[in-house]
C-alpha cells in the first residue's frame, strides 16, 4: 500500500476513489465502472506528473524521506551476487546502522557499503534509523582497507540523516571517526564510487561519499546539515526549514551544478518507491559505467583523480 506524503493528499483522494470503484465492482460483478475507474486513474496520472513537474527542495526532502523507498539492503539484494556481509570493528561492537562485505556486480568483485535505516518499526530501531556510531564507521574504515589490500573496487550507498550524535558516541570518538573514514576514502588506491540514495546528511555521508564519482539519485539530498536543524539554528526556529532547504542547494540538480554530484540518475514518476525495481537497475546500470570509466587508470592516478576532485570543489559554481 502507497504510503502518501503531505504534498500528495489531493492524488490520495483520487486514487482512493479509483480503488473503491474496482473494490465495489469486484463484489458486484454486474457493475460497470471500468470508464469510472479509468478516467480517474487519467487524474492522477495528470496529478502526479504536475506534482513531481518541479518539485521545491523542501518536497526534495520529503520524498528522500519516504519511507517505502528502497534502501541499502534492498540495492545488495537485487544487483550483487554471492554477497558476504562482513560486521564489527574489531575493537568495540558492530553498529547495524552499517551493513558492508564483499560481493560480486556484474560478475566482478567488489566492497560494498552502505547506511541501512530498515524498513519497519523493529529493523529501524535496530539500524538506529541510518545513523551510524563510531563502531560504523571503523568497520567502513576496515573493509575499505581490506579493499585496498586486494585490489577491490569500492561502492557505497549513501542513506543517512547524520551521523549518530548520541552521548556514548561522543565518548567513543564520534568525529575522530568520520575524519578517519573521510581520510580513508581520500586514500584508496582502488576506484570508490559513491551513490545518495535518499538524506546524504553532513559528515555522516561525507564519511562514504568522499569518492572518484558521486551518483545522486533524482529526488535525493545531500547537505552539511538538515533544513531543520539549520532553520534552528539561523532563525532559532525549525518551521522555517523550507526556507533553509532552498538556502542549503541540498538537491541532486544544485550540486551537479556545483561540482559535487558527478551524475543524477532518475527516477521513475513519482519517487523510487512508486518503482522500486527500475529504480535500483538504473543505479546498477550507473555504478557499471563509473567503475568502467575508472578501470583504465592506475592505482596512482585513482588517488590523484581522487584527491584534485575534492581539491576542485566548488571552482564550478564559483565560476559560474
């Protein structure tokens, strides 16, 4: 069942009534509504289109947010093969906010990881919602190294708020972490691919993301802090996050024009979740590419691509 963000009552309404049409004519065989049903069906289909024609980053956010649309778990599931997960840092726990290991994309092994924030009410709170503490990001940090010692490409799939900013994680390190794994990512001798598939939110997603190609999908986010958080903290006031998300240039259009976002990927009418399965082949179709492009440099000019990139940053908008 579609679940319907706030922005999108009107086209529930709609095809609500579709529904109840076909529900009624499955009871009442003799009834014929199809003309009904079908003309509704049109409505929103018009409806849709026009919502998603063009979207203010504020709803950008929302539909990032959605929670029906597929997650890091679900990407693994459907396009890599013989997958081993690979869990804990080896010095304190394994943070299931983290789910990484190596598997095989198009027949050719890879690591790959990513932010997991589960899909119901007991796997969100047992992936602490995509918020990873300290212990996730070591683990990043030792299967990015277990990478580089084999030769293995690199894919992460970015999905988080932030990174946790809990007490036990700020004693263990919060910062130091992230710092590391971004470090870690600058430092690969091996191609790193990064994708956002929903919220890329601060140094959380900077952690993963700090790579030779950053993919982001059509209605997904990526900024230093969230609308909300910075409304709070410029107007001290959390309602003015619309106002803050166009200030942020948090969507995937506003960073392909800074530099930041190598390649938007689409998505279908209406988000990821109205079309999972299309969604996650054109991502895998995306990611292949990349790592084509990638396969022709040495080990040395994937760190110094790399490391000019972020070098780069922001030239672009700059010159424009």
């Amino acid at each position: 069942m579609t679940q319907y963000l706030e922005f999108e009552k009107p086209l529930a309404e709609i095809e609500g009534k579709a529904e109840e049409l076909r529900a009624m004519a499955r009871e009442n065989e003799e009834m014929d509504i199809e003309k009904e049903a079908a003309a509704l069906d049109k409505k929103a289909g018009d409806m849709l289109r026009n919502l998603y024609a063009d979207l203010s980053p504020w709803r950008k956010c929302l539909v990032a947010r959605h929670p029906q649309r597929p997650h890091c778990k679900d990407y693994i599931e459907a396009l890599f093969t013989e997958y081993t997960p690979l869990a804990g840092d080896r010095n304190f726990a394994d943070d299931h906010a983290v789910m990484g290991g190596i598997a095989r994309l198009d027949g050719k092994a890879v690591m790959v990881i990513g932010h997991e924030k589960g899909n119901d009410t007991k796997s969100r709170i047992e992936r602490n919602f995509g918020m990873a503490r300290p212990e996730g990001y070591r683990k990043a940090i030792r299967l990015m190294d277990l990478a580089d010692r084999f030769g293995l490409p690199v894919v992460t799939l970015v999905d988080t708020p932030g990174a946790y900013p809990g007490k036990g994680a700020e004693e263990r390190g919060q910062s130091e972490a992230i710092a590391r794994s971004t470090e870690k990512c600058l430092n690969l001798r091996v191609p790193l691919i990064s994708v956002v598939i929903g919220e890329g939110g601060s140094g959380g997603a900077v952690a993963f993301a700090t790579a030779n190609r950053v993919a982001m999908l059509e209605h997904s986010i990526y900024s230093v802090i969230s609308p909300e958080g910075c409304a709070s903290i410029l107007w001290k006031d959390a309602e003015k996050m619309r106002e803050a998300a166009e200030a942020l240039r948090l969507t995937s259009q506003d960073l392909s024009a800074l530099g930041v976002c190598d390649r938007v990927i689409s998505e279908p009418l209406g988000g990821a979740h109205r079309n999972a399965a299309d969604t996650i082949k054109k991502v895998g179709r995306a990611i292949t590419d990349m790592l084509a492009d990638l396969e022709k440099l040495s080990a040395d000019e994937v760190r110094s691509q790399r490391r000019k990139k972020y070098l780069q940053l922001g030239q672009k908008g700059l010159a424009a």
